[in-house]
C-alpha cells in the first residue's frame, strides 16, 4: 500500500481522486479467507496497475472488502468496481471450484465514498470564506 498521495497531473488536470468502497460477499459467506484472500490482493494490486491506479489501504475480511484506491478523473466510481468486482469474481471462482457454490461471488451493492487530504468541512469553509465574494 502507498502512503496519502500528492495531488497527480493527467491531460491538463490536476486531481488528488481517491474513492473508499465497501463490498460484500453473496449472502455475507465468509468465504475470503487463506489463499482466496490472498489471491483476491494479488488480482486486485495487477488491476491497479494495468489500470495506473493506486491502492492506498486494503482489507480483506471473510465476508467483505475495504478498498481505498485512487483514480484518475476519467473513472467513475461504477467503472472502478465493475472492475476489480467483476475481474476478482471471474478469476475467483475459476481458481477455487467451491466459490461455485454461490450464485455470484459478490452482491450487486456496495458503498463508497469520495476523500482526499482534506476534510469536506474545510472545503465548505474555504468555499464560505469571504474572500470569494465579489465586490
């Protein structure tokens, strides 16, 4: 995992884009254990690269993911986890035959949340700091 990022440049943008996401396995199973864990960091991190993503944190618990990657502007959040969901299941279930058992490896939900170095209070000060009003 990288330490908190500095702000990056892509096509004329400078951006510092890091979303958290939460995911669950189908039915809560705690199916994320011993080398299907181990397996599913190591699909994760050849994503991240082919796709010049950073991982920032990652925790594999038996029934649910904590991610916190950082993106660049041209990727959605949707984008991001059809992604590594849909690649980590394919292989997954190629790899270990018992993950079969499932309907689908993950559920179709999931949570995330945008963040960077800064609180969203202190972007909203900044924005209301008076400063900004025009005269």
């Amino acid at each position: 995992m990288l330490p908190l990022p500095e702000y990056k440049t892509h096509n004329h943008v400078k951006f510092l884009l890091n979303y958290h996401f939460v995911f669950i396995s189908k039915r809560r199973k705690s199916v994320l254990l011993g080398e299907v864990a181990t397996r599913l960091r190591q699909i994760f991190l050849e994503l991240s690269i082919e796709k010049g993503w950073d991982i920032l944190a990652l925790e594999v618990a038996p029934d649910h993911v904590h991610l916190f990657v950082a993106v660049k502007p041209t990727d959605t959040p949707s984008l991001v986890i059809k992604l590594f969901k849909g690649r980590s299941s394919q292989h997954l279930r190629a790899e270990f035959p018992h993950l079969k058992k499932l309907p689908s490896l993950w559920t179709s939900s999931y949570f995330f949340s945008t963040a960077g170095n800064i609180s969203s209070e202190a972007v909203i000060k900044y924005i209301e700091d008076p400063h900004h009003a025009a005269n």
